[in-house]
C-alpha cells in the first residue's frame, strides 16, 4: 500500500539546501512529511502544483531574530511568511521572555522586543505554552537571554560583575530552561545591562550548556574598534563552556573600521579549525537597535525606528529632529528616549565579503515591534537571493539557499529541516529566482517582497500564489527533541 499523497510540487528546480547544484525534480508531501524527491511520473495526489521556472528550497530559517512577542501577538507572521522563512529563532542579543517575573513594566531593553508585561513569563515553559497557544504560522527555536537572566536575578542593580551566589542562581534558571527546550544561552555584552558581566560570569552562568548541546550566541561587546578583542572574548566563552559559538550579525562599524573583516574572518577561520563556531548576517550597511550616543557618533546617518516620548518623530532623520529641537544630535537624544534608531555605519565590500564567508548564515535581526523597522524585518532573504545572487552574482544561488537552510539547520540542531529529503518535515519555499527581490526600503519599510510564491509549514500550505491562506502551522521547537542529532553534529 502506497501513503495518499498530499501535495506534488511538479517540474521543479530543486536546490535541496546542502549547497549541491540544483536538479530538475518532483517533490511530494504526505502529511508533514517530505515523501519523496525525484521524477514521480504519474503518481496522484490531492493536489498538484506545477512549478516549471520555480525553484523548490527547504524553507528558509531565519537564525536571528526578535519576533518573541510576534509570535504571540501577531501569529500570522506576514513579514517572515513573505520572504518564504518556515522557522525563527527567537532571544537572541540576551534578550528573551523569559525567565522573568519581576512586577511592573520591563525595563528598557527588554522594551524592545516586550512592549508590555504578559509577553514575559517566569518560565521557557510558560512561554513555549503561550506560543503554541497563539498558533504562529511559522516554527519557532527559543534561546535564553542572559540579560533577562541578569534582570530577573540582579534586579536594576546590573552595573556590576554578578557575585558567585548570582552566578549559580542564573546557571539554576539557564539549566531549567534548557530542560525546558531552550536551544541555549544568547548574550549581549554590547548592552548596558549586560555590560558590567566579565567573561568569566558568561562562563559560569553557561555551564549547563555543554552537557546537553546547547548553543552560545553573542552579540559581542564591541563590533567597531574593538572588535578583534570581542570576537576573542567570545571564542573564550565559547571554549570554556564548550558550547558551540555563533557570533551574531557579524559586522565592522565606523569608518576607521571598513575593511576589517578581512581580518576578523581570518580569526573565525582559525578558530573552526579548533572549535564549532558559526556566524550570521544581514544583507545591509546600517545597524538597528536602541537609541544609543556611541552608535549615533559612528553613525554617518540616524533615523529613528521608534519613540515612546515623539511618537511624530519615526521614521525621521536624526540630525533633522534635532535641527526642529534647536539642539545637537547628541543633545537630542535624551529627550527622544526609550527610542530605536537605524545606524548606517558599514562598508557594504565588509557585507558582501561576510556573506559569502565559510559559516555565513542569513539573520534578519528584524525588530517587529518597531514603528518604523529597519528594512531587514520585510526584506532580508529575498535580498540576498535577488540583490546578491541574481544582480551582484556574488554568491551562487545553491550557496544563498545553503547559509539560509541547511547551514542553519545544522548549526542551530533543528532536526529534520533544513534539506529536502524524503522524511523531513515538509516546511519548503517555492520562489521565482528571475523575479524575486526585496521591495522594502528605509522610507517604506513594511513592504512584503515579490517572488515568493509558495510556502508550507509542516506540510500545510500557509503561502499561495503570493499570498497568505490563513493556516497556521508552526510548531514550537524544543531542544531535547533534537538531542541525538545535536550529538552527532557537535561530533564532527
Ligand atoms: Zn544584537
Ligand atoms: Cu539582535
């Protein structure tokens, strides 16, 4: 007896992830599940979709982002969907949901993602439940902040290295959550809030990560002058946790800095050779995060993203606002506060040459809650596979699929996706590679890409024809649920 078949995606040019050249071929779905892959001449199934001229990818996986609240509160997850992204990985910069259960409005970073209390909860679980509860259209990978870990243990009382009682406490709660399925520990030393924390408390509070594969992602401390130094502090915490390191959207700031990704490639490159790290990146010169005086100095240009205070004031130019004030940029800043703002301060040759670099992975690091986002939130993906691929050919198109499914997959230990192949779960990306391209811009950014024609979730067809149908199939994914495949990853 042969399974009904659900879906056969007909004449397709498969790129199956691995970064093998594409094939001509027909993918069947049955249920979840991939079925097969390959010429299945006259097989039926409930429904047929010619795909001659389109490519067939794994769906992509969007290995950075900050959609923890988006998942909650806006399932339907247009932005991701839109660009064909089947899975985030959300609680990255050291900022997650949980644990956290300290009375009030969070604090101010935690406001860049949680605009308000019942998106934060004190348990990975709580959080997990919350989630699968909204029913998300796409899958969802769940990291632990340290700097909520600080913010639940420390308080407001975060200028300080963490006592060794501290230390412990936030290594109890890290463990919690990884039996939780937490996939591991994320950190942003950039950030006040975490600032203070010498390496040696990062260690210490990762300790629980090595024994059950859990990952260790930074956004380091320094990404401009002393970005050599960050890069060695982070490879340091990687090594002495033994968890696998992934820096996050590795860039070069400031002017004096351009060009020095040859450098900082040339010690990633060294250190795979001695321990698991990868790295990702988003396809931009300008940066995006909270309004901040350091970043707005390197910065040859600021717009703001956001502004609790001068709501009015988003999506404007910093130097402008401050112009209407009667004061200097710098002196502006204060009075914008809490607020989110653009920075353009990257040399776009440090950009091409990261993303074609050996563990290049594609991160959006898109920030939905903004009022005015940076363009990476709607235009990530679609942008390398149309600006990079088909007008700059700088990266092959089977090598662009590759750092956005199955190099992620295979870093972030999320089993069964990532490559097309018969038993894997069926989240795939059908697009248009002479058409597809971002549309979204640093004026207008919430605009949904083109080419991108198709998508499925888990065997469930969330994207037709350009546009949402509505299913909303996403799963949760828990880290023990991988555990084997983790294993035999962090093995080789
Ligand atoms: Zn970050
Ligand atoms: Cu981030």
């Amino acid at each position: 007896m042969t399974l009904p078949l659900d879906v056969i995606l007909r004449n397709a040019t498969v790129i199956d992830g691995t970064g093998a050249a594409p094939i001509q071929a027909d993918l069947a779905i049955a249920g979840d599940r991939i079925h097969a892959v390959g010429s299945l001449g006259r097989a039926g199934a409930e429904a047929e979709i010619d795909c001659r001229g389109l490519v067939v990818a794994p769906g992509f996986i969007d290995v950075h982002t900050h959609d923890d609240t988006a998942l909650m509160i806006r399932p339907e997850m247009t932005a991701k969907l839109s660009q064909g992204i089947t899975t985030v990985v959300a609680g990255n910069c050291g900022i997650s949901g949980a644990p956290y259960d300290r009375p009030g409005d969070p604090p101010d970073l935690l406001r860049l993602i949680f605009k308000s209390a019942e998106c934060v909860a004190p348990s990975f679980e709580a959080i997990a439940t919350r989630v699968e509860r909204a029913r998300p259209a796409v899958n969802a990978a769940f990291l632990t902040g340290h700097t909520t870990l600080r913010m639940q243990v420390m308080g407001s009382d975060l200028a300080r290295t963490a006592t060794s009682a501290e230390v412990a406490a936030m290594r109890g709660l890290l463990a919690e959550c990884l039996e939780q399925g937490s996939i591991g520990l994320s950190s942003g030393l950039f950030y006040p809030p975490a600032r203070a924390a010498s390496a040696d408390e990062v260690i210490g509070v990762g300790a629980p990560l090595a024994g059950c594969h859990g990952l260790y992602t930074c956004h380091i401390r320094d990404e401009a002058d002393g970005v050599v130094e960050s890069l060695e502090e982070a490879l340091r915490i990687g090594r002495e946790t033994g968890a696998r390191t992934i820096v996050s959207h590795h860039k070069c700031m400031g002017e004096r800095n351009f060009g020095r990704s040859v450098e900082t490639l040339a010690l990633l490159e060294r250190a795979r050779q001695r321990q698991p790290v990868a790295w990702d990146v988003y396809p931009y010169t300008a940066a995006s995060t909270v309004l901040n005086e350091e970043l707005v100095a390197k910065a040859s240009r600021t717009l703001v993203t956001w502004c609790d205070p001068e709501p009015r004031f988003c999506g404007r130019d910093l130097a402008e606002i401050a112009r209407e004030l009667g004061c200097s940029p710098l002196e502006a800043i204060p009075r914008l506060r809490p607020a989110g703002a653009v920075y353009f301060l990257m040399d776009e040759a440090d950009v091409t040459r990261i993303l074609g670099s050996s563990a290049a992975m594609v991160g959006s690091d898109g920030l939905p809650e903004d009022q005015h986002p940076h363009p990476r939130l709607w235009g990530t993906f679609p942008r390398v596979l149309g600006h990079y691929v088909r007008e700059r050919g700088v990266l092959r198109l089977e090598d662009a699929v590759h750092r956005m499914t199955g190099l992620s997959a295979r870093s972030f230990g999320l089993r069964d996706r990532g490559v097309l192949r018969a038993g894997n779960r069926a989240d795939l990306c059908v697009f248009d590679p002479a058409t597809v391209r971002d549309t979204a811009t640093y004026e207008a950014p919430a605009q949904p890409a083109s080419g991108i024609r198709h998508v499925f979730v888990n065997g469930v067809a969330a994207w037709r024809d350009g546009a949402a149908t509505g299913e909303r199939a996403g799963k949760v994914l828990r880290r023990q649920d991988a555990t084997e495949f983790l294993a035999a990853e962090h093995a080789n």
